[in-house]
C-alpha cells in the first residue's frame, strides 16, 4: 500500500484492519520473516555470524532487551542501530502526538483528549521506523530531564497547573515510545541517573518534579559497554543491569580474513581518475597482521582494546601513499609496497595505548609490530630455502636498492638478473605489471632481511632508501 494511500484518521484505521503490535512483538515478527526467507539480520556486520549474532536473535525471540559488551570498535552501535529493520516500514500515530501515542490505545493526556473528543474522526499520521529511534551518548552531565522529562516553565506560565501532565516536557524515552532507545557508553551515566532508569526498565513509570505520571511506555530498550568501563570510569549499577534480559559480549575479527572484508568494506573510496589502485593480498594481510599482533602484545594495553579502525585508518594510508608515487610518477597504476608502510604510523599512534608512556618507545612498537606482520606473511607464501639461490647471488656481490619513491621499471630491471625471484612473484599473483613487481620485490627481500638472509642498511633519504646485501 503506498503512503499517500493509507489510512488518514481513525476510523479508515479501523476499517482496514491494520493491526497494531507492541514493539517486542513487531520486532519478532519481522525477525521471524527474515530467518524464513535467510535474510540476514545485519548485512553490513562480518564476523559474528556463529558468535554474537545468534544471542541476539534469541534475545529478540524472547523478547528482552539487550546489552552490548565489549571494547570499542567491535560493532556494537553499528548493530543496536541496524535493529531498526526490524520495525515495520511505517506505523500509524495520533497526530500531533509527542510520544507515538497508538491510535487504538493512547496513553498521553493529549492523545486520549483528542481520541475522546473526536473518536472515528481523529486524525492519524504515519511515521517511517527511521523516526522510531532515538540515541543518546551517556555522559556525566546527562540528566533526568534529557532522559525522561522536565516540567516546561513555558506550559506552567500559561496558566497550567504543575500537576497537570501537559505541563511536562517529554525527554528522549518517552519521546521514542514504540520504537528503540539506544544508550551509548551506559558506565559513563552518573549512578543517580541510572536509578531513574529502573522504573522505565521494569515498571514503565515516568516520576517528574516530584508527582507520578502513569505511562505504560512501550520501548524496547539497547545499551552499549565497554568492560574496562566498569572499574575505571564509572560501572552500571547491578539492578540495572538485572533488567536487561541478555548481556551480549562483543568481539574482534577471529581471523585475518575477516579483518581483511572490514578493511575492504569501511575504508573510505575516492574516485582516483587516471590511476587504478590495486592492493596485493599479501599487502592486504600484512595491514590486518598488525592489528592482530597489537592485540597481543605485552608492549600496548589489551584493556581498552584495539579498534578494526587501526586496520581501516592504516589501510586508507598506504593506498593513499602509493596513490601520490603513481601521480608523481605518471604511473597508470597505485600498488602499495612495504615501504609504504611508514604511512601507516600516523594512523597507528592514535589507536594503541601502551604500556608505559614516550613517543620514542611508540615508534619502536609500532615497527615492532610491521615487522612481525612481514614476517608471519612472508613466513605464509614462503619458505626461506625456496630462495637460496638468490641468497647465494647476494653473498656474491648482488646488492638492491629499494625506495618510495622508484619508479617501478627499475625494480623490473632487477629482477632480470635476480635467481628465483620471478616465480616467486608469480605465487604473490603480481607478476602481470611494473608497479606489482615493485610491491613484490620490496616484500620478498624486507621477508628475507627480517628472517636473517639478508642485511639492509638505511640510506638516510627522505624517500627511505635501503640497500638490500649480505
């Protein structure tokens, strides 16, 4: 049914037998639609399939609310929002409501007045589910009145009494009554407001200015927490964390291809005319590497966690650094090597914690953690005895100069006389043009260097030159 065709007031609601469900149970139905028809419940989510995305379907089944735990970076605002799509498309509320009040039941004073006064004739309006939610970041200064309400010094001017219901000012969660509330950081709420959220969680009681208002309010209710919050900058309350039905604990990529399909799906794409960017696999695992081994160094603090924004931020930079070679160069094509890889400590930094505090100590973690990337990757594609003959070659004299800044044809010209190194390329797949073999190049002889095969002495330039020898 098309909106402009749809019921305009009461009675045309009544006659068209539309049926209004609570919002537990709206939720489950379209859930349950979805599970019918193997639709996904988060098609933008990767990763969660066998672990959080279950727990969710049956909390939503069973019909509680739910809390999200876990460290930043981990999806959790991203699916509390995404639970929107489990709202029917468009609902009916009586017009000029300020709560969503339901036609067939309203509970604000407005709204009862109205239906009273005018019955069949009351006029209805038609909300799309994107206006069915309602967010909020809890911070220290958040207050009863942004949550719940206050009393409108305007409304009582006018010659209302305080007493009078109509005299209120909604706050966000009766404001979002049949529809979803979201609670961001819930730890950082101050205690004292948390309490005020016991009765909306249990009893559905609004409590303003010191009188009782009765709103059977109908709102499904999410919150989001990061663990370490609860001994350092605040904790959420134990009976408030009773009311909600399940506790959800969050997680980051199991595996590097999974960080790998994030990288690919959040980073940021421009369109680059003229140049074709191409990332290698291997360059793409060397990127997703880093942030595994972040999370399981001694060096950074696994307290607060390290985003899959680390990966996504370094993998725009290195793109982003061979996309200025390709320009500069007038090359047709951008293909990251290693030693774009110094692009990606600007993007690192503001992402670990370590520790102990010092700049200095910082940019040795973080080349500690590159390093250990190359290897464990070049370790994947190869053996080191694979390249004996090229490491005799060295030991008779064969030196290699490397930078960001090289055109890609002279890494070709290397190559030529380099024993091994072209099958070798062939198993990265970057074989086929200039710019791969670069990549290529700079990856096999940094893995050489790194498993002891190979000295490397730093050139000093801007471009960080290195001369690959024995």
């Amino acid at each position: 049914m098309a909106q402009e065709k749809l019921p305009a007031t009461l009675g045309e609601l009544r006659e068209s037998d539309y049926e209004i469900l609570p919002i537990r149970e709206e939720m489950r139905k379209n859930l349950i639609a979805r599970l019918r028809s193997s639709e996904p419940l988060f098609a933008d989510v990767m990763g969660y399939e066998e672990t959080v995305i279950p727990q969710i379907e049956n909390a939503i089944l069973s019909g509680q609310d739910i809390i999200f735990l876990g460290e930043r970076g981990q999806a959790k605002t991203r699916m509390a929002r995404s639970l929107v799509n489990l709202l029917d498309e468009w609902t009916p509320t009586v017009e000029g409501s300020e709560i969503n009040d339901s036609p067939f039941d309203p509970v604000s004073l407005l709204a009862r007045e109205l239906v009273a006064e005018k019955g069949d004739d009351t006029p209805i309006e038609w909300i799309h589910r994107n206006d069915r939610v309602a967010e909020k970041l809890a911070t220290p200064d958040t207050t009863i009145a942004d949550l719940i309400g206050e009393v409108d010094p305007i409304k009582v001017a006018e010659g209302r009494y305080l007493s009078d219901e109509l005299t209120i000012h909604y706050g966000l969660i009766p404001r979002t009554n049949r529809g979803i509330f979201i609670m961001n950081e819930l730890p950082d709420l101050a205690e004292r407001i948390q309490v005020g959220l016991l009765n909306i969680m249990e009893e559905r009681d609004v409590q303003i200015r010191g009188y009782r208002v009765r709103l059977p309010l109908d709102v499904y209710v999410v919150a989001s927490a990061n663990p370490e919050d609860y001994t350092n900058r605040g904790r959420i309350i134990t009976p408030l964390k009773d009311r909600y039905g399940s506790q959800i604990r969050t997680h980051y990529p199991q595996s590097i291809d999974i960080e790998i399909e994030i990288m690919e799906q959040e980073r940021a794409a421009f369109v680059s005319d003229g140049v074709e960017i191409t990332v290698p696999q291997f360059m793409r695992e060397v990127i997703a590497d880093v942030t595994h081994l972040a999370r399981r160094s001694h060096d950074i603090s696994q307290r607060s966690g390290v985003s899959v924004r680390m990966s996504i931020a370094n993998y725009e930079n290195i793109v982003s650094n061979a996309l200025k070679r390709a320009i500069r160069a007038g090359e047709p094509t951008a293909v990251p090597r290693v030693s774009d890889l110094r692009a990606v400590f600007a993007s690192t930094t503001g992402k670990i914690e370590l520790e102990t505090m010092g700049d200095a100590q910082e940019d040795r973690v973080i080349e500690k953690l590159i390093q250990g990337a190359i290897v464990s990757t070049f370790n994947s594609y190869y053996s080191v005895r694979e390249f004996d003959d090229l490491v005799l070659a060295f030991d008779n004299g064969l030196t290699v100069e490397v930078a960001d800044d090289m055109d890609a044809m002279e890494y070709v010209h290397q190559v030529s006389h380099m024993d091994g190194m072209r099958d070798a390329l062939m198993k990265l797949g970057v074989s086929g043009n200039p710019q791969g073999v670069a990549s290529g190049v700079e990856f096999i002889l940094e893995g050489l260097h790194l498993n002891r095969k190979l000295n490397k002495d730093d050139l000093g330039n801007a471009a960080g030159a290195v001369r690959y020898q024995s």
